[in-house]
C-alpha cells in the first residue's frame, strides 16, 4: 500500500524533508534494479540497499501521516 499520489505530490511540492527522501528512494530503486541485473549479484550489497529504501519509505509515510 502506497501513499496517495494527491498526497505524494502536495509533499513533494511543499516539504523539502519529503522531497529529499523521495529523490533518494527513486536513486535506491535504480540501484537495486541495476544490482539484480547485474551478472553476480552481491546479495549483501542488496540486502543493504533494499533496508535503506525500506527505511527512507518509512519517514515518508511517517512524514505523510502527519499531513
């Protein structure tokens, strides 16, 4: 379950600390999408990007709550 696409937008327009952690998520998201397609895949490497991106989608929804 995701946030609102009204809500995400409004955030992304008017809270800079929302918008930081968005950017960052979208970057972990071509990271780990690169590290799966790549022909040895470090599985520890990945399973740090994927609790990075987990743990930025928490203060989304944490900054998301609060709106």
């Amino acid at each position: 379950m995701g946030i609102n696409h009204a809500i995400n937008e409004e955030l992304l327009n008017g809270n800079g600390r929302y918008k930081k952690l968005y950017e960052h998520h979208l970057e972990l998201k071509t990271e780990i999408r690169n590290a799966r397609a790549a022909p040895s895949v470090d599985v520890t490497k990945l399973t740090s990007l994927k609790r990075k991106k987990l743990k930025l989608v928490d203060e989304m929804f944490s900054i998301a709550s609060k709106s």
